[in-house]
C-alpha cells in the first residue's frame, strides 16, 4: 500500500482549482476613487494568474493610481499596465520586482491593469488606489524614491520641485510645471526625475546631439542593470533617436522608450528599432536586464530638432535630404521634406 497515488491526485485537484480559480479574474471599476488589488494580498497571489483590471472615468476625466505596496517575483512575475484597454498597442509600462512604480495617471478615461504570475513562486502583490481627476489637472507626477518632493497642488500652471537625499544626485529636471496640452488636457512639461547613486548607470543629456550606450557597450552588459537616460530639449523642440547598433536577450532584457506619441515603446531582441522622434522636449530611454544571459546591448544617437526646422527624419531611403538636416556621426539620415510630413 502506498500513499503516492493519493498525493498525485491531491495534487491534481490543488492544481485545477488553482488553475480554474485563477481563470477568471478580471473587474471592472468605475466611481471617483477606489483600490485595486492582487487577489490573496498581502498574503500571496496565485500561480498561473491572469487578473484584469479595467478602470473607467467620464469623459473629460483621467485616472491616477498610486501604489502603496508592491511585490512581484521579478522578471516572471508582471503587472502590465495600459494606456486604455488591454491591449498590446497600448501598453504604458510592465512592472516586476521589489519597487514601488511611481505614480501613474492615464491619458485618457481609461486605464487597465494585468497582472500574469508563472508556475512558481510568489510574492505579497500588489495594492495600488486610484483617483478620477479632472483632465485639465495634471495629477500628482509621484514621489521620489531616495528623494523629496516640493508642492502639493497639480493643476494648471503648478510647480512641483524635486530633490535628492544625501548621497544621490538629480537626473532630468528637477522643477515640472503643469501645461496645458491638446484637447482640454494637461501635462508636465518633463518626465518624473530620478535620484542616482553615484555609481549607478544613466544619466541626463542636454546637448543638442549625442550617443547613448548600454553599459560596457560593445562589451557585454550586466546582469540585473537597471539604467535610466533622460535627454532633454528646450520647450516646443523634439528630439530623434536613431539606432546604430542592438542586440539584447529576447523577452528577458528590454529598452523602453516613453516621450513618444502614444505609449511607450518597447524594444528587445535583436532587430535594430527604427529610429524614433519625441512628441515632447524629452525622451527617456530605460534598459533593465535579468539575472542572466548578457548581450552586447545597444548603441543609438540622438539629435535635438529646433522647433520649426524643416527636417524629418524617416525611414525610407528615398527621403529627399535638406540642408538643414544636420549630418549625424558616421551617416546621413535621410529625410522627407517637412512640407509632406508637417503639411
Ligand atoms: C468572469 O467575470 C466577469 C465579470 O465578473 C463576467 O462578466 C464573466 O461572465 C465571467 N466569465 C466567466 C467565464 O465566468
Ligand atoms: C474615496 O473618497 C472618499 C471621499 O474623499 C473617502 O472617504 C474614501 O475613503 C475614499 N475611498 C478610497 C477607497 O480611497
Ligand atoms: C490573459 O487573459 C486575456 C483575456 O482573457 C487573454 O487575452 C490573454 O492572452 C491571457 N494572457 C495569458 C498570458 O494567458
């Protein structure tokens, strides 16, 4: 007589109410303010979850969510949080580890949350609140880790100060100022600073053109980076990114892109992205890697845009090239003429 069959079937059914419990979990919240949370916290979520979250404001309204706890498995565990349904084209960042995000405030009337766990091992979770806000109010653009924030109102024509604690020094901006933007909306005019220590990777770049690498680049980069560049352009200016060279671990490492139109872009792999134009007067670039498997990384070249020069950059190698289009390192970029792109 053994005891073994026993188990494997106690262990099948533990399996397939897992399995059948984590199947449908996906809420739909509405109302001015309210919590969103990962099922079990803060005792655990389950494996295999695909919880979602869809929370939705009135017209001319947006969300803020503030997380107050955060702890997911890192790299396999991830809360994916969308600038709208959820849905790939909109995806606003992926969130793993041991960090509280900042905070996030939506774009539009709605924001959604999916969280996706893997077989093993969990973490506490998470447990965010959110606000409806106004759309013409910036929101609260988040405290800083390691940092102190200045100003406690967000709407129109508010500043909000930034500064380090002892031993970290600023990256980006450290004074945001709500803006009035398209559409009876508002945003800041920089992205969220960050507080470095002094040996960590990253930076801030104001020049009007420049390179950015991954660490150690073209050598391999480190395990667990974590890299944040900010490049900054005067008020009403753009800024181009172009790629010479990329190649991180599939899935695992990522580069991701925000200052764009849109959500943020996200790149990994080993294809080189196409070169990529701010909206605004600033691109933030942020690498992370996992905990094994390095790659050369990538190297890429940015140049700021004067508000109003009459130069594109695209893809197509047809572009009729202006001489006002400024000659990056090694290769000219080409262009269309600003009368087909703008006009
Ligand atoms: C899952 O839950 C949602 C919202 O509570 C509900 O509308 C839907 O019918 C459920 N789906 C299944 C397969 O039970
Ligand atoms: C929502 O707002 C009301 C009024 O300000 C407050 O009393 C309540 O605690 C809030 N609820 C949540 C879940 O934050
Ligand atoms: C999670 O659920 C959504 C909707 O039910 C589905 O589209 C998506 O593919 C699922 N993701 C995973 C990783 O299972």
């Amino acid at each position: 007589f053994s005891l073994y069959p026993c188990w494997h079937l106690l262990s099948l059914v533990f399996l397939l109410v897992a399995i059948l419990t984590g199947q449908n979990c996906t809420f739909q919240l509405q109302g001015p303010n309210g919590t969103v949370e990962s099922p079990g916290f803060p005792y655990g979520y389950p494996n295999y979850a695909n919880c979602t979250w869809t929370i939705t404001a009135e017209d001319q309204h947006r969300i803020q969510l503030v997380f107050q706890s955060f702890a997911l498995e890192e790299d396999f565990d991830v809360l994916s949080v969308f600038d709208g349904l959820p849905q790939p084209e909109n995806l606003r960042t992926r969130l793993t580890g041991f960090q509280l995000p900042a905070t996030i405030v939506s774009a539009a009337t709605t924001l959604s949350l999916r969280l996706i766990s893997d077989y093993a091992v969990s973490a506490q979770g998470f447990h965010a609140s959110y606000e409806v806000l106004p759309s013409h109010t910036c929101g609260n653009p988040g405290r800083l880790p390691n940092g102190v924030q200045q100003g406690s109102t967000f709407n129109l024509g508010d500043k909000v100060r930034y500064s380090c604690n002892p031993g970290f020094f600023l990256e980006g901006h450290a004074v945001l100022t709500c803006h009035a933007s398209s559409e009876n909306s508002a945003t800041w005019d920089f992205p969220l600073p960050s507080c470095r220590a002094d040996d960590a990777c990253g930076g801030t770049l104001r020049g009007q053109s420049g390179i950015i690498s991954s660490p150690h680049f073209p050598a391999e980069y480190h395990n667990n980076a974590d890299c944040t560049w900010t490049i900054l352009a005067e008020l009403g200016d753009t800024i181009a990114l172009v790629f010479i060279d990329f190649q991180l671990e599939d899935g695992y490492d990522f580069l991701e892109v925000t200052g764009t139109e849109g959500s943020s872009l996200w790149f990994t792999g080993a294809s080189l992205p196409a070169p990529v134009i701010s909206s605004k007067n600033w691109l933030r670039l942020h690498f992370t890697s996992d905990g094994n498997h390095r790659q050369r990384g990538f190297s890429a070249q940015y140049q700021g845009r004067r508000a109003g020069l009459r130069c594109f950059l695209g893809q197509q190698q047809t572009g009729h090239l202006e001489p006002s289009c400024p000659q990056m390192g090694p290769m000219w970029l080409p262009c269309v003429l600003a009368s087909v792109a703008l006009f």
